[in-house]
C-alpha cells in the first residue's frame, strides 16, 4: 500500500502558519483491507465426536498511514470458530513523536484497542502454532488445566488479552527498547472499577539486526545468506503488569489486586530460533468466607527451525505450578508449510507428557488475501 499516492488533506504551506492552520495529513489512496481465513481439522480422543472440522474464523484487517507520523491498525473478527465475533484491535499511533527535541525514535504512543505489548511472542498474531502459549493465557482460575484457545476480549485474565488504553514505547540507543502502559484491565469490555492496570517491559538486544534496523559496523546484514531470518543475537527482556478485578462477593474487598513478573529470552542462530520465558504471578481471591493470596509459577521453552523457506519445525514445552495444586505440562510439536506466501498448513499433536501417549491432532489451514 506503500507505493500508491496518498490523498492529501491541506497543503504543505499549512506548516508554516501553524498554529494559526490546521496541520495537513493524508488518508490512504486506496481502501487498505485485507482478509485472513482459518479453519482447522482435529481428532481428539477423549472428545464427542472424536474427529470434526472446526467452523471457519474470518478476520478482516485493515491498517495504514494517515500523512507523517500518524498510523492506525483495525482487526474485527467476523466471524470466530462460526460464531459473531467482534473488535479486536483498532488503535492510532503516534509515531517518533518530538523527534525535533528527543532522541530520533525514542517515543511512540498508541491508543486504542491493542495487545499490550508485554512480551513479543504473544498470541496467533505473531506465532506459529495454534496451541495457545500458557504462558500467556494461564491464571489461576484455571486450575489444573491450560486455556484450550486463544484469551481475547473476556474469560481469565492473560496478558494476550485485548486491553482499552494507551501505550508509549520507543527505542533507546539502537539497541534498548521500552514500552509503558495503561489499560482498563477488563479487556475488550467497559471497565467495570475505578483502577487502572499499569505494565512495563524493558529488553537490550545484542548482535544481530538492532531495533532500529541498523546493523554494527562491519557486519554483514543476515550473515550474508539473503535471508532475511538468519543472524546471530540474544535479546534479553524483563517485565511486569499490576492489575485489579471487581470482587462479585460481599468478601474482602472491593477489587482484587493481582500482579506478574516475569523475564523472556530470544536467540537467532542461524536457522535456529530459540526462545522462553518465566514469569511469577499472585492474585487476591475469595475462597469460601475469606480473602486470601495465591501465586503460580510458569515457564516455557520453544525451539523454531527453518529446514526450508517455506518448512519449519517446532517444539515447545510448558508448565505452570499453581500453589497448593499439581503443575501442569504440556509438550507442542508442530510443522508449519508455506504452500504459497500467503497459504499456510500445520499440523500439530499437543499433548501432556504426564500421559505419554498423543491426544490430540490438529490440521490447520490460514490464509490472507
């Protein structure tokens, strides 16, 4: 959509006699819209009936710029696994905001409807299976299960949800990056309390590509393979997120105070992807006639390694441990294939070790236009 002309909305010359004019923009020169498709084939044992296509999941995407500097992004769900869906991103962004006065790329703001981006590989945006993470999804409430799929506006809290709020970010000294946020901390829904859930991540990345795109002197851009995947780096990230939940019960009280604090790590070798992540949880609850605190443990490690272009292989492993309860496990093998760009098959058999034997498989098929 880059190479179409904008339509311009003033003239340049309005620069000049601002504030005393309105600052000219630009809307896209064509309607940006673009459509993603999913559906998927499973058989699981243990379910009625064991084998079933699942209904279709339609996405409609829409995203560009809006003259210097300004962005926005829009994804609805149609419909979801055949059901109505609904809204689940739709913000404007400022980007490198001042950069008259502050470090070029230092500050990015956003508002809207969006991920928080607290870790960055949350969510089927951005990853390859379709297991959700645990790592993103699991809460206490959940007990000794993991979330079957993907957390978006309701349910348990996850930091994959969809959040209603503003977010800063930016890029310090090529190779630090930041992000900063408020979000109302009940999804995609009205904020049902008076709190606002806060979150902060901080990651330094060494060798490899930096975050501003830029490469150290003398180093030779994808290891010189034309690759675009391939490099040599390690970036390590920490996090946290501060929330509250209306308390339903005459209990304690009035909002339930929860918190995670957790640390991720990344590394491109070659081929070979290697990431995870650990993060501490606690929340405030009501069990019976009393308030009390509970916390959780989680981890997960996932290997992703391109054998082709268009084959990759991966494999994860999960596992929370929920104070007073049995931690759970679970293993994710997976082979994606790229049969066009924009066609995409997996297949994939979660299961949990502690059983030793496959549950579940799952056929899937995503593709955008």
């Amino acid at each position: 959509m880059t190479k179409n002309d904008p339509i311009e909305l003033g003239a340049d010359a309005y620069k000049r006699v601002w504030p005393n004019a309105i600052w000219p923009g630009a809307i896209p020169g064509d309607i940006p819209i673009a459509i993603r498709a999913r559906s998927s084939f499973s058989y699981e044992k243990q379910a009625e009936p064991e084998m079933s296509f699942t209904p279709p999941t339609l996405q409609l995407i829409s995203g560009g710029t809006l003259g210097e500097d300004v962005s926005f992004f829009i994804g609805a769900h149609l419909f979801e696994e055949g059901e109505i869906g609904s809204i689940d991103r739709f913000y404007l962004k400022l980007d490198n905001i001042l950069n008259s006065v502050l470090p070029d790329k230092l500050l990015y703001i956003r508002a809207g409807q969006f991920i928080p981006e607290i870790v960055p590989f949350a969510s089927n945006h951005r990853g390859l299976t379709i297991t959700p993470y645990a790592f993103n999804t699991y809460d206490l409430s959940l007990g000794e299960s993991f979330a079957a799929e993907h957390i978006h506006g309701g349910g348990p809290f996850g930091i994959e949800n969809f959040q209603l709020g503003v977010e800063a970010s930016g890029i310090i000294a090529r190779r630090n990056r930041y992000v900063a946020g408020f979000v109302n901390g009940n999804g995609s829904f009205q904020d049902n309390n008076d709190a606002k859930d806060g979150y902060i991540r901080l990651v330094h990345k060494f060798g490899g590509m930096a975050f501003d795109g830029s490469w150290n002197e003398g180093a030779e851009p994808y290891g010189g393979t034309g690759n675009n995947w391939v490099e040599k780096s390690l970036a390590l990230g920490v996090f946290g997120y501060k929330g509250a939940s209306r308390n339903e019960t005459s209990v304690g009280q009035e909002d339930l105070e929860f918190y995670r604090l957790g640390a991720d790590v990344n590394v491109f070798f070659g081929d070979l992807n290697l990431y995870g992540g650990y993060m501490y949880g606690n929340n405030e609850m009501v069990t019976g006639d009393a308030q009390t605190e509970m916390d959780y443990d989680i981890f997960f490690a996932e290997g992703n390694y391109v054998l082709y272009p268009w084959l990759i292989g991966v494999l994860r492993y999960e596992e929370a441990r929920p104070e007073g309860l049995n931690s759970i496990r679970r293993v994710v093998p997976n082979i994606t294939a790229l049969f066009r760009a924009n066609i995409k098959w997996v297949v994939e058999v979660p299961f949990d070790p502690d059983e030793g034997e496959f549950e579940r498989i799952i056929i899937g098929l995503d593709y955008g236009f």
